[in-house]
C-alpha cells in the first residue's frame, strides 16, 4: 500500500510540474546607446535585410546598425518627417513628411532619397504599407484623410476620406488597412482594394488612441490609449475583446507573433508587456522602467527584443540632449 501511494503521489506531482505556468521572464534594459543629433523624433521602424533602425528624425532619417548600436548613416533633404514604411520587394521605404505635405523616398541599401511625391493631403503622419494592394497609405492629420500612393509609379492615386483624425495605422495583409481615429475615440477599417473606408467601430473607453498593433493569426487589434488602457478589438466585426491597463502616455504598440506578447511605450518611462494568452484573454507581464520620454518604438522580430529612443529631460521647445536608443528584452 505505500508503495502505492508513493507511486500515486509522483505522479500527482509529475501531472502538476507538466500544467504548472513558467516563470515569467525578467524584462529590463539590456543597452543603451548613445546616438547624439539635434532635432526631435518620432516613428520607429527595423529593416529586417540590413539589420538596420530607422529613426524618423525631424528633417532627416537616422540609421543605426542594430548588430553594434552605432550610426550607420543619415539620409537628409526632409522638413519635418514622421514615419517609415517599407516595401522589401522593392528595397525602399515612404517616409511621410508632414510639413512638405509628401513622402520622400530612400533606397534602403544604399540609404539615398530617390525622390519626393507630393501628396493632396494635409500632414501625413503615419504610414503603412499594404502587401495586398502593393500600396503605401499615408494617414493625413490635418486633412482627415490617407492618401494611396502606388509604388509602380511612384504616383499618389487617391485620396480616402476618413470619418476622424487618423493616429497609427496597420495593414492585416488581406486587403484591409486599420487606423485610430485620435479625436473620435474610434477605429476604423479601409478597404484597400476598392480604397474606402468599409467600417467604423467606437473604442470606447479608450481616450485619443495612438498606437496600434495586430495580430494578424488570431485577428486582433491592440489600441494604445492616453487615458492608460490597451483596448482589445476583433478585426472582423469590430467587438471589443478586452481592456488591458497599461503605463501613461502610450504613443506606440507592437505584437511579437512568435513569443504573443504586447508592446506599449509610455512617455511616463515604461514598456508595458502583455501577455495574449488566447485571442480573449490578456495580462500584464511587466511594466519594465525605460527612460521618460521613450514613447515610440520598433520590435526586432529576430531578437524579440524592443528599440526605443529619448533625450535629456528638458523644457519645451529646448534643444535635445544626449538622444540615446535603449533596447529592451528577457534576462
């Protein structure tokens, strides 16, 4: 009998060890370097072929080399850029310039601008490229609208009206493009094919809604709000999933397909890790501290590690100090 019982005790413990959670990873930041450079910043973007983060600088484009953290380059000629989205096919990535009104184009190896398009468009701000069509959209803040621009000819041709002002933007590679509506507290859908808006969904309670990520496999939608939450939407049908509380001042998301887990960057100097535990349920992993300021961000989906950036503290409208990229990730 206590043989027995023996045996029916290790195994007992043997099904616990086997169903039992793992420990959660230690977040923090791994390394910091220092980059220098005046001017602000604003988007984030990696290319995955040269191992490159690409900084949207105020009047210029910052290269950094991801393997050593040093400056690789710097593509100048711009005014007053905001984002970078890529075409890998084509090795060039549409830089959106919101005071030119036009995205500049660079050839991603050689890190050259190859010419500027102009844009009807008012302030594009945020920029996606939509393997489905083969477009590049750019989401115009000023003027409530994206504008379509076709790679081809390096041509925009169309103009979509938007019910709002358009923040970030994502593409499901199916022929649908998702953007917040920063002032109308919504998200909306494009449909890139027939380039019109298809769906509009409130996101209710998120306040002014910034960042946004997905994930494309369980069809989910992460929006990063300023009132400190992270608000959940089905990419089908519009219905909020769930909410998730995250750090103040979100300004960028990223989803990492390969670990499920959720990035926001929040001005207050944490990186707030969610864990997609199903496409229903969702929780905080870690608030990792970062650095005040480091709100914009870009996943290396080869590392699973997360580029921010930021400068000295400083007043208003005072010129940047010691800007420097950190790089986040699991002890």
């Amino acid at each position: 009998m206590k043989s027995l019982a023996l045996l029916l005790f290790l195994a007992a413990g043997s099904a616990a060890a086997a169903t039992a959670p793992a420990a959660t990873p230690h977040y923090a930041v791994l390394q910091r370097h220092a980059l220098g450079g005046s001017g602000g910043w604003d988007y984030l973007t990696i290319d995955p072929t040269t191992q490159h983060l690409l900084i949207a600088r105020n009047d210029r484009v910052m290269v950094v080399d991801t393997k050593s953290g040093k400056l690789a380059g710097e593509i100048p000629g711009m005014q007053h850029i905001h984002g970078i989205a890529l075409v890998p096919k084509l090795r060039r990535g549409y830089v959106s310039d919101g005071a030119a009104n036009s995205v500049h184009v660079i050839d991603l190896d050689s890190l050259k601008q190859l010419r500027s398009i102009p844009l009807k468009g008012q302030g594009p701000d945020a920029i996606v490229f939509d393997p489905a069509s083969g477009h590049v959209l750019t989401m115009n803040g000023h003027s409530g609208n994206a504008s379509v621009i076709d790679p081809a000819s390096d041509q925009a041709i169309a103009e979509i009206a938007l019910p709002g002002r358009p923040e970030f933007a994502v593409s499901d590679g199916e022929g649908h493009v998702f953007a917040n509506l920063e002032d109308k507290s919504e998200l909306v859908r494009i449909d890139t094919k027939a380039n019109k808006v298809d769906a509009v969904w409130k996101l209710a309670p998120c306040d002014s809604p910034s960042g946004l990520a997905i994930d494309t496999r369980t069809r989910r939608l992460y929006s990063v709000c300023d009132n400190r939450l992270m608000v959940v939407t089905d990419a089908n049908d519009g219905h909020q999933v769930a909410t998730v509380a995250i750090g103040k001042g979100p300004d960028a998301a990223a989803f990492d397909p390969a670990t499920g887990l959720v990035y926001s960057s929040n001005h207050d100097g944490t990186l707030t890790v969610v864990h997609e535990d199903d496409a229903d349920h969702y929780r905080v992993v870690a608030n990792v501290p970062t650095q005040v300021g480091a709100r914009t961000m870009a996943l290396d989906e080869a590392t699973h590690r997360i580029w921010l950036v930021a400068a000295a503290p400083a007043p208003r409208g005072a010129p940047v100090k010691d800007f420097t990229a950190l790089v986040v990730g699991s002890r």
